[in-house]
C-alpha cells in the first residue's frame, strides 16, 4: 500500500499551493542561490555575499509587507521539505525505509541541504533586524513552518493517508532554527531577557499549534524538539522564573496526550516508545534539575493518571541539591526535630485553581475560619467532587481529580498556618481541616477515598512542613479510623508506591516504616496483612527492606525485597 501511495502521489504533491505563475520559479532560484552562498562562503567572503544575498532579496521585494514575506517563506519551506524528500543527500543523511518493486526494504537517505540552508537564512535575518522585530519575524517564520505541516497534514488526512507523512523534514528544519538561533545570540552576547524571548516564541508553537493532542503524528519530535539541549536546559537556567512556567505548561501537554493510553494501560509499541522517552525527560529533570520538579510536582502530578505509579514517585522524589537528606532508615529518628521539617517548600503550580473554578473555595474558607453549618458544608461538600455522568465515562473516573488534589493541598497549607499560630500539637485532631479530612475519608465511596488518600500521598516528599503534616494526617486517619476499609486502603495506597522500582520519596519511606514499627497502630494485627500467603510473604518483605535495608536482596523465604519488584501487579494487593 505504501509502494502504491509513493506511486500515486510522489513527495511535495502535498505541499504545493496556488501561487502566481512564474513566483514559485523565482522562490526556487533565490533559494538555490542561497544554498550556493552556503557551501562557498569562507571566513572572509562570508559578510560580503551575505550583504549581496540580502540586496537581492530587497530588490526582488519577497520581504517587503507581510503578504509577501508569509508567501516567501511558505514556499521555500515547501521547496526545502520537498527537496528532503527527493534530492540526492550524501553520506551520513538521514535514512529513508521504504520497499522497492519486489517488496524488499531498502533504505533512502534524505537530503537537508536546503533546510540547513533555509535555518542559516532565517538566522540572517533575525541577526540583521533591529531588537524589537526579531522575535515577531521569528514568530513569522515558526507560523508559516508549522502552517505547512498542519497542511501537509490535513491534505493526507483527506486521502486517508496520514500515517504516511514523514515527520524528520519538520524535525530538522525546528531543530536547525533551535540551535542555529540559540548560537547566534550567544555570539551576539543578547541578553538573557532576549534569549528567553526567542525560546518563547518557540514554545508558543509547541503548546498552541503543535502539541501532540492537536497532532498526534509529530509527537516523537515534538518530544525531541522539547527536551533537546538547544531548548529545555536553556529555559531551566534563565534568570527568570517564567521560562520554568513556559517548559512546565510543556510538560503538561505530554501527560495529557499520554494520560488516556497510560489510565487504560493501552500501550501499542508506539506509545510505549514514547513513554519511554518522557521516563528519560523526568530522568535528566531529577538529576540535573531537581528543583523543577519540586516545585511544579502538584501541577504534574495533577495530569498523571494513578496508574503511573513510577512515574509519578519520580516527581515526588526529588528535592533540592542544597539539601542533604537524613536517612529515613535510622533508628529513633525524630523527624519533628529535624531543622527542615518546619520550613515550607517552594510551590509554583497554582494549586487553588480547580478549587476556584468549582466555586467551592469560599465555602472552605468560611468553615476553616468559622466552623459554623458544617453539615451543610459536608453535604455539599461530596457534590462539588462528582463531575457529570457524560464527562464520567470519557475520563474513566466520577470524581473531579484536579479538584481533590486541590481541595487537600489548600487545606492542608491553610492548617499548618492555624498550627504555627496556636503552636500545640493536640490541636491537630481537633480542628477544622482535620474535620473536612476525616469526613472524605469516612464518606467518600472507595475510588473517591483512593484518589483523596492518593492526594495526600502526593505530599510525602523531601523533609518540609508539608511532608510533615500529611505524614501526621495520615497515621491519624489509620489511627482511628472506625472502619478497617480505611486502614487496608491506605496501606495500599503507601504500599504501591513502594514496591516499584527506585526512587521512592522520603516522605513516603518514613510515614511507612512509622506505620509498620509504632506498636500504636497495630499494624499486623490487621486481617488484610494476612488475609492470603502472598499478601503475608509481600508484606513481610517489604517491611525487612524498609527496616534493614542493607539486608540481602532476597529474604529467607525467597521473596523479593522491595527495591527488586519491578511492577505493581494489582491482584497482589489488597482488594478494596
């Protein structure tokens, strides 16, 4: 089918437009004698022929009103996408897979003469433009690309033939632009504000016209354009914390294309490929910048389904460089005298806005600060959770996740405020965000209990304030809670979290071994650790790693330890 389709449509039958007669001519010539300049220039002819190419683009007028500047740099686009696809390239192109008249697979390389070429004029041009337009002819430039490829897309959709179009030209031609740019100004020294700036412009078309949601088709080098060390390094080491808001709004884009494959656990080998791809991205952000991830984990955590369990202890693993974390192995830790503990982490996720957008925050402010008609509270309290019945079915869930998470972040910041005021631990238990915690956990049915016990855990991280509190929140809620259902369900939502392959957050390791070892909570006298031989052998061993991690990696009974169990494999966990 593929054969027959290259047959029937040869490469750019999809890219050329109605242009006036004779100007896609013109556009070819100007090009190739552009791609001359490129291969002759040397160091001291290079300004020269670079001044005689711009004159001669000025004469011609390609450049002059916006009309024809968009129509210049649509066609030589189009010319150097279609030049890819079919001109000679040279040793070490890209290859090509396709199959000959006999059906063999053979392999064609690719030609990026002309993008390369195109990349270096753009360059020119941004160079040569005064500050204030560089980054509106970039954005020009970025929106005529991008314009090419949704119609090169969307002219093989009508044809049925979408599968079939070549990502690499687009890659090529966005990543020379990247890291062509990126040289320039550093050789221009720009400022830092200027820098940021053109990857803005950038970032504007990966998250407006080009995400994966919106083109599917383009997500791999999406992915690479996004990740690459042209782009994400750069916006992580501005100056300026709004280039870490520019790459997290990216990231965000990723988990949502994501979320629907990874919830459902549908994995073709495409998607598993890409998910691949985003572990290495969290990978390079935990070791390189850890403070990115602890600052915007609500918001990411907010878009990862529960399913994605290692994916989602990656984010909550991190903590900052500057810190030093105490072993959460030690014996008789006292974690409420550790000098971090009282200090507050850095969030820059707007945590609020699910519990604005409900309309439910000013009814939570009145009872946090008053106490008064808290049955009515209550009563509409599980309401404002559900979402509607069509909405239900298409994300797989009844409740409002955002809003849980949201609910029990805001409620936990506004209690540790009420706590620092009143400066008395009894006052825990007996106040009005520890009312509003343990009527969800009583009350809600148990995915909405699962995924407000999941919400907290997602506070269980480096040593912080935070992590203190929802620590204490949740031995309380096992403490007393009046039912076993709680118990056995907040064992698991601890437990999955920790029989996944490594890292596991700080936070997490000691409100567990808190749990297993403090004979308060009466933790094996429980029926669910007991409740099957497997259930018995998984629990022991976990609790022989988290007490003596030095210890051997299989136990004397033969069963993993819990930094060797890969997956979590829901029929071994407690049924809730």
């Amino acid at each position: 089918k593929l054969a027959k389709h290259k047959q029937q449509y040869p490469p750019g039958v999809f890219l050329r437009s109605n242009d006036p007669s004779g100007l896609r001519q013109q556009v070819a010539k100007l090009l190739n004698t552009w791609i001359q300049i490129c291969n002759k220039s040397d160091g001291t002819s290079q300004k020269q022929n670079h001044a005689q190419y711009l004159s001669l683009l000025q004469q011609k007028g390609v450049l002059k009103g916006d009309e024809n500047a968009d129509r210049f740099f649509r066609i030589t686009t189009e010319l150097c996408v279609e030049s890819s696809l079919t001109a000679v390239a040279g040793p070490g192109a890209a290859l090509e897979e396709s199959k000959d008249n006999n059906g063999k697979l053979v392999k064609r390389p690719l030609s990026y003469t002309a993008i390369d070429a195109f990349s270096k004029l753009v360059v020119l041009l941004v160079k040569y433009a005064d500050v204030r337009s560089k980054t509106s002819l970039l954005s020009k430039v970025l929106e005529v690309v991008s314009g090419v490829l949704r119609k090169e897309l969307e002219n093989r959709r009508m044809r049925g033939l979408e599968a079939t179009m070549d990502q690499r030209p687009y890659f090529r031609m966005f990543l020379d632009l990247q890291q062509d740019l990126t040289a320039s100004y550093e050789a221009e020294n720009l400022s830092d504000e200027h820098t940021l700036a053109m990857l803005q412009r950038f970032a504007d078309v990966y998250h407006g016209v080009l995400q994966p949601v919106l083109i599917p088709g383009f997500a791999f080098a999406w992915l690479e354009l996004v990740s690459h060390r042209s782009f994400m390094p750069k916006l992580l080491r501005s100056k300026t914390e709004s280039g870490w808001h520019v790459l997290q709004s990216l990231l965000v884009d990723l988990f949502k294309f994501l979320e629907p494959f990874l919830r459902d656990i549908q994995l073709s080998p495409a998607v598993h490929l890409l998910y691949k791809g985003t572990l290495r991205v969290l990978l390079v952000l935990l070791h390189d910048f850890p403070e990115f991830l602890c600052s915007f984990h609500f918001s990411l955590c907010d878009v990862i389904p529960p399913t994605c369990i290692q994916l989602r202890n990656l984010i909550l693993s991190a903590f900052p460089r500057t810190m030093r974390l105490p072993d959460p192995f030690t014996p008789n830790l006292k974690v409420d005298l550790l000098a971090e503990i009282s200090q507050p982490p850095g969030i820059m996720s707007n945590y609020t806005r699910a519990l604005e957008e409900s309309g439910l925050r000013p009814a939570v402010d009145m009872y946090l600060q008053t106490g008064q008609n808290s049955m009515k509270f209550f009563a509409d309290l599980n309401e404002h959770l559900l979402i509607p019945v069509a909405k239900a079915k298409e994300t797989g869930t009844r409740y409002n996740t955002p809003l849980i998470n949201s609910l029990v972040l805001y409620v936990g910041i506004k209690a540790i405020a009420q706590l620092n005021k009143k400066s008395t631990s009894a006052s825990l238990q007996h106040s009005a965000p520890m009312g509003i915690f343990d009527h969800l956990a009583s009350t809600l049915d148990a995915e909405g209990r699962y995924l407000f016990l999941n919400a907290i855990a997602n506070q269980l991280r480096f040593p912080n304030n935070h992590t203190h509190y929802f620590s204490c929140v949740l031995l309380f809620l096992f403490a007393e809670a009046r039912h076993e259902i709680l118990q056995e369900q907040i064992t698991r939502v601890l437990l999955e979290r920790l029989i996944v392959h490594r890292p596991h957050p700080w936070g997490l390791l000691i409100t567990f071994i808190e749990l297993i070892k403090n004979r308060r909570y009466k933790f094996w006298e429980h029926s669910f650790t007991q409740c099957a031989p497997e259930i018995d052998k998984l629990f022991d061993s976990v609790a022989r790693s988290c007490m003596n991690p030095a210890a051997a990696a299989t136990v004397a009974d033969g069963t993993p330890a819990v930094s060797q169990i890969g997956v979590v494999n829901d029929s071994s966990l407690p049924k809730v």
